[in-house]
C-alpha cells in the first residue's frame, strides 16, 4: 500500500507503483473483511479507517456493507485509483491524504482502525502503530495484515528485492509472535489472529485438489458429499494457530 515519507521506498516509489498497478483496482481480502466482521459484527454505521489504503477496495467492500469509512494514502495516485473505484458503484468513502505517522484525526474518533500491506514497509513502524491506536476509540478493534516470515514468499521477494525489482523498493515481513509482541508493545490487547495465502501457487493446487474434477475434465468425479467433508477439514485447519502461522499473510487483531 502506499507509504509516509518516512517509508523506508520513499514516496516516488509509491506514485510509480499505483500508476503501474492498475489491476489492482477494487482488490479487496475477504479474509481481513471475514476477520473484522467476526470481531465488531456488521459494519452498518461504524466509523473505519483503513490507513494506507492504496486502491480502497476494502474499504470500498465495508462501504458497500453500511460502514462509514475513510481510506488515507500519502500516495495521490492511490487515491485517485478509489475515486475511480468509487465512481458509478453507489458506495463512498472519504479519502485523504496524508502520513500515516501523523494522522490528522483527533483521538478517538474511530470504532475500527485497519491496515493491509502497511507496516512492512517501514524499519521502525511502532509510531505507526501508536498513531493508529491513538485514534481508536477506547474498546474499539485494531487490526495488522501483514506478510509472514516463515513462507516461500518471504525468499521470493527478498530474492527481487536482491535483484531491484521488487515494486515497493523494500519490505519486510514478522512472524506472528513478533506481531504480536510489537501490538502489545505500542498498547493494545491482542484479542485474535489469522493468516492465508498459497505461495507457490502449486500449494493452493494441492489444497484445492478435491475441487479438480468441477474445473476440469476428469475420469472421476468425487461424490459432493466427500468434497464437502474434505473442504471442512481445510477450512478447520487454516483457522489454526500453529497451521496458518506459516501462511503468506497474517493478520493480528487487537482492542484498545
């Protein structure tokens, strides 16, 4: 997402990257949007603020479910990807822009605070953090996604980044502990945690092969009833703690 000035990218890198990601338009992650629903409950006439929003499709998802939300970027050219977002779809959201590091927001203003793909991309992201908390109001939920150290990903990246290619110029990543550790150090309760992501592909293959024979041609055809008991056993096992720690993404939620 897009950065402060004080990302370790810079802001130049930002504005390249959104006005080179033009896929990204609208991309939401159900599984923040899953996280943060079973944590406040519907978002009807709740007050989000996604920081470093990039393109807004979470917040736009919120929107579009009764949430009150503004989506802040440094980045203009982000910003300018939700107002086409927004732009004939019936929903808004308020948009501003500025540092994450200096929210313009009195304190407590808002039931919900969120990020996705935020904190990685500064070497000391705690101010970050104290800033999101700080405009949260007291009782209300915070939530962190992230990249996790312990996958494929992590090698992928840092391998682009050796090589200068990686379209955010730097970024790390955290294991669960550590994100955890770091919420709990600027303030916060930590109240819940998930994680997904498939990476390599080859990974979401193997998870999804009971599902091969309704994508394509096959000699067999498994009964439903079986590929529904197989999908319950996977969905149990990516909502444990000690599975989806090693995920490609996690996300840590906490309350003020």
């Amino acid at each position: 997402m897009g950065q402060s000035t004080q990302s370790r990218s810079g802001q130049a890198v930002w504005e390249q990257a959104w006005r080179s990601h033009q896929a990204s338009i609208g991309e939401s992650h159900p599984e923040l949007l899953s996280a943060l629903e079973r944590a406040v409950g519907s978002p009807t006439g709740q007050r989000f603020l996604e920081v470093g929003a990039g393109s807004g499709g979470d917040s736009m998802a919120l929107a579009a479910r009764g949430g009150h939300c503004v989506s802040l970027d440094f980045s203009a050219e982000a910003l300018g990807l939700t107002r086409q977002l927004m732009s004939g779809s019936g929903h808004s959201v308020g948009l501003v822009r500025a540092d994450g590091g200096r929210l313009p927001f009195r304190d407590a203003t808002f039931s919900v605070v969120f990020s996705q793909g935020l904190l990685e991309h500064f070497s000391a992201p705690e101010p970050y953090l104290q800033e999101q908390f700080r405009v949260l109001r007291p009782g209300g939920i915070l939530l962190v996604d992230v990249p996790q150290r312990w996958s494929l990903y992590t090698v992928w990246k840092h391998y682009r980044m050796m090589r200068r290619v990686w379209f955010a110029g730097w970024e790390t990543e955290f294991s669960l502990s550590e994100l955890e550790h770091l919420m709990t150090g600027c303030g916060g309760r930590v109240i819940g945690s998930y994680g997904y992501g498939y990476f390599p592909s080859l990974l979401l293959g193997i998870r999804n092969v009971h599902t091969v024979d309704l994508r394509r041609k096959t000699p067999w055809r498994l009964r439903s009833s079986v590929r529904a008991a197989i999908e319950r056993w996977w969905a149990w096992l990516e909502r444990k703690r000690t599975y989806y720690r090693f995920m490609a993404n996690i996300g840590v939620l906490a309350t003020k």
